[in-house]
C-alpha cells in the first residue's frame, strides 16, 4: 500500500458582482465580439469595494471542507498573485477565518500556476506524513491590481477562488494526486509582472511611478509560451503516470484563453470536447482558475467519479505544471 494525498472536497466561489463585456466596452476600446472570439469569456466576476482575496478564499475554503464533510485540516496553503497585503501571508488569515489557529498556513506565489504549485506542496505534505488534511486554496481579487485603461488585460481577468481538500489514503484510490510536474523559467520574468511594490521599487528610492503599481502582460509572447509549456508539461505528466493522451477523459486547463486550451488540446491529439471550461462565465481567474473549474465541472456534472482528469497550467514567472488524478466520487457542493 502507498500513502497518497486524496481529493475529498472542492469548493468555489465567486463575488456577486458580474462585469459583461458589454459593461467593458462602454469604457474601454473594445466590443463584445473581440472578446468573445479572441478569447472566449462573455463575463467575469469582481469583487466590491472591501471585498478582498481573503474573504475569497475563505468563501471557497469553506466549501471544500463542508463538502468534504471535515472539521479542519493540519495544514493551508494558498495560491494568490494578490494577496490582501505584501506581509503577512493571506494563508494564516484564511486558516484563522476558517478556525484553524494551529495550523502551518502559508502562500504560493506562482501567478496563473499557483494551483497545480500548491497542491504539489499539499500532496507532498500529505503523502510524506506532514499532514493528514491539506486545504489547498487557489484565490484571486485581480481586479485590484488591473489598469482600468488597459483593454489587453481588464477583459480578460476576473475575480473568484477555488478549493480542494486532501486527506490521508492510498495510490491505488480514486482521488489519489498521482504525479505533479513543475516548471520555471525566470529569464521570462517580464512578460507577466507587477513592477512596483516590491524590494526592487523600494531599494531603487525616488518616488514611485504609479503605473508600476499595475499587472501588465505581453499576451501574443505569453499565448504561444503557453501553449508550448503546457502541452510539454501535460506530456511530461502523462509519461510518469504511464497514461496515453487518448486515456484522458477530462483536460483541466487554466482557463487563461478559450483559444489557448484548445491548441494545447490540439498539440496533445486530444478532442477539444475533453476540455472543461468556464472561462466563458468567469473569465482568466489565474490562481484560482483549475479549482474554480474543478468545482464548476462537478457541478454541472461534466467531471463525473471514473474520468482520468489531466490538470495544467502557465503563468507568470514563468511558471508551468500539470498534474494527473482519478475523479472520486464527491458530493456536489
Ligand atoms: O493567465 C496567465 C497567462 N495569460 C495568458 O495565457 C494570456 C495569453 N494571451 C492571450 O490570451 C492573448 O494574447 C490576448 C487575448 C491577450 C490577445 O489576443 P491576440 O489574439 O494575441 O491579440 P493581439 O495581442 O495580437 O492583438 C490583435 C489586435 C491588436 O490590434 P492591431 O495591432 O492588429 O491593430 C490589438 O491592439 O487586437 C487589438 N486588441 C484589442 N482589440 C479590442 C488587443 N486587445 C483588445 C481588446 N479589444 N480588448
């Protein structure tokens, strides 16, 4: 028998408040047809004003674990890109919220790859004994670090978070996390970044220049980026689970581009159809987009106990990794 870490629940959650594309269009210079066909989302989710990536994570924490039907984990980990302030971490608030003031509680910062990161170290915690149950959260307020004038990224991000809780089982169960592969390459540091706020802002002196305090992305670089790390990564995963790509039932891709999960599909030889999507309804979610998916997907019944499920993502850093696992049975939330 081998220790694995097991899906026993996913949660998700939203804001109330939906952005149509409609709505961006009166204030920025596109239209509903450039954003639907260049990247397939019709609307996202945004946070109010007070509203942060904590309360997120909190609202799709919670969830999981209710839907794991489990009073708490020995260990939380969440994966933001905004966290509710450069020091602290979010995680020992979110665990504190979430009753567990005892617990080891910390963030993963690796952009729209946060998720598959996080639930490496949650899988490993899990299956080297650390913990018995790891709360993995993926969780994002990115409509607080957008440039409201920039049409390149303010279409595509949203708000929202993602959870899933791992317990303690066995390899051979469905659920078990079978194999991670991660990646990096730190020389593509630009095209995905946050120049201000950091060491390098503050060390420099002089006074700040607000637009650095902004998310600014080079999307034609980062689309093909993408689709080469992913589909690389997928196969990379696949190879160490001993799965053929016409095994895969359901491809979880980060729900970066419509356009970019279809072309890793079509770099892998998978139908399009396999792929879960709900970039349409909440848009490019970064770190909380997979668990988001994973949640969605369950809910309206499109990852069903038995698929053979293939995670990956690519986001800044550079950053990539994909993940294999069995849909369990889970009660839908
Ligand atoms: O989540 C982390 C990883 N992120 C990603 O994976 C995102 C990757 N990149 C993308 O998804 C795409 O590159 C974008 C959606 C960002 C852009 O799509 P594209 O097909 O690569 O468009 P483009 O940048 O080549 O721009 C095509 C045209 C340009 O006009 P010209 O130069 O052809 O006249 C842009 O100025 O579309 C223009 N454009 C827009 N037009 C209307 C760019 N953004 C917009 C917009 N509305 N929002």
């Amino acid at each position: 028998m081998t220790r694995a870490a097991v899906l026993a629940g996913v949660g998700g959650y939203v804001p109330p408040r939906v952005v149509t594309n409609e709505e961006l269009s009166r204030r920025l210079d596109t239209s509903d047809a450039w954003i639907r066909t260049r990247t397939g989302i019709a609307a996202r989710h945004v946070v109010d004003p007070g509203t942060s990536t904590g309360d997120l994570a909190v609202e799709a924490g919670g969830r999981a674990l209710k839907n794991a039907g489990a009073d708490g984990a020995d260990l939380v980990i969440v994966a933001t890109t905004t966290p509710d302030r450069p020091c602290p971490a979010t995680a020992p608030t979110v665990a504190a919220r979430l009753g567990l003031t005892d617990v080891p509680a910390y963030d993963v910062a690796a952009v729209c790859s946060g998720f598959v990161y996080a639930l490496q170290a949650g899988a490993a915690a899990v299956t080297s004994g650390f913990a018995e149950r790891a709360l993995v959260v993926g969780a994002e307020s990115f409509s607080t670090i957008l440039d409201p004038t920039d049409r390149t990224t303010s279409v595509i991000f949203g708000d929202g978070a993602g959870a899933v809780l791992l317990r303690a089982g066995e390899r051979t169960e469905p659920g078990a996390v079978l194999d991670v592969h991660l990646g990096s390459d730190g020389s593509m540091a630009d095209l995905i970044t946050v120049r201000g706020g950091g060491a390098e802002e503050r060390s420099r002196g002089g006074t700040p220049r607000p637009e650095d305090r902004y998310f600014r992305m080079d999307g034609k670089s980062v689309f093909f980026a993408a689709v080469r790390r992913m589909a690389e990564s997928s196969r990379t995963v696949l190879a160490r689970t001993g799965w053929e790509v016409a095994d895969v039932d359901r491809l979880v891709g980060h729900q970066a581009n419509t356009r970019i999960i279809q072309a890793v599909a079509e770099q892998l030889g998978l139908p399009p159809e396999r792929a879960v999507l709900n970039i349409e309804r909440v848009g490019n979610t970064s770190a909380a987009s997979i668990p988001l998916a994973l949640a969605d997907g369950l809910a309206d019944g499109t990852l069903v106990a038995g698929d053979r499920v293939l995670l990956t993502a690519f986001g800044g850093g550079a950053t990539w990794g994909s993940a294999t696992l069995v849909w369990p049975d889970l009660p839908i939330g």
